[in-house]
C-alpha cells in the first residue's frame, strides 16, 4: 500500500509540473551534458556484460533531462524491458540515486527528494525498480542508465558495469 502511495504522489507531482509549464519557455535548462558516443559505449558495455551472463534485457540512457539518448533492445528481450528500462532510466536521474535505494525508501515509507525538470509538451513514466542508475561526472548527474528484462539484481549489475567501463 505504501509502495502505491509513494508512487501515486511522484505521478501526480510530475504531472503537474508538467501541466504547469506546459505553456511555459521550451524545455529548459542547461543543454544536455550526455553526448551520443558516450551514450554507445555504456550500452555496449552493458550488453557485453547480459551477454555474458545469458540475459537478453533492454538497455536505455537517457540525459539530464529525461530524453531518451540511445536504446538497444536485445534479440529476446520481454517487451515489458522496453519501458522498464527507460523507466528505471529516467528515475535515476530524478531521485538522483539508484532505483533500489529509491525504491527500498518508498518500501519503508522514507520521504525522498525528486529533481523536477520541465517536461514540455509530454510526460515520461518512470519505473522505482532496481536496475537503474545515475550517470554522473565531475560530481553532476548528466544522465541514467537504465536496464530491464532479466532479474532485478542482474539488470543493476549490468547497468554498474557500463557505469565502470567509463573509469
């Protein structure tokens, strides 16, 4: 129930920052920080690590705003890994954490912080599961990365993987 709860309040305060600056400036703030190449290289990581470990999953980076930057989705990936992945993506940037600990928060009913960012015209759902993480460089979230379609656990393992290849 608290799981349900936290969730419904995160919708509800997104849409309505969405709502209010709909007619608002363009999307705003700085430009985005997460270049395409750099975006290629966390998904080939990760997709080498699933491969390894015989998991077809989805694969999602997305900037500091949300947008979604380069995505794979794997011969044999559930098409449920799609939108978790791109979920657990966009969640990492806006709690700023990993999805688990954001998730094992909302599970102890622990009031978290979320990073609004204007939406523009559409709204973007996101996904409080494990397998999400914030990308992050000279001590700024530039983007997340985000990975579904095998077991939770897995699916963060892929996503630290990527995250250690950039070191």
């Amino acid at each position: 129930m608290k799981k349900l709860a936290f969730a419904f309040f995160c919708l509800i305060g997104i849409c309505a920052a969405g709502i209010a600056f709909a007619q608002g400036p363009p999307r705003g703030g700085a430009p985005a920080l997460m270049d395409l190449a750099t975006a290629k290289s966390l998904t080939e990581a990760a997709s080498a690590a699933a491969k390894a470990a015989n998991a077809n999953v989805a694969i999602s980076i997305v900037d500091a705003n949300g947008d979604l930057v380069f995505f794979e989705r794997m011969d044999g990936a559930i098409s449920m890994a799609v939108t978790s992945s791109q979920g657990k993506a966009r969640a990492a940037i806006l709690f700023g954490m990993p999805t688990k600990a954001a998730a094992d928060a909302a599970a102890a009913g622990t009031p978290l912080n979320a990073k609004i960012i204007p939406s523009g015209a559409g709204s973007f759902a996101i996904a409080v599961q494990q397998g999400g993480l914030p990308i992050v460089k000279d001590g700024k979230i530039i983007g997340g990365i985000g990975v579904g379609g095998s077991s939770p656990a897995n699916d963060e393992t892929f996503a630290q993987k990527a995250l250690d290849s950039l070191r």
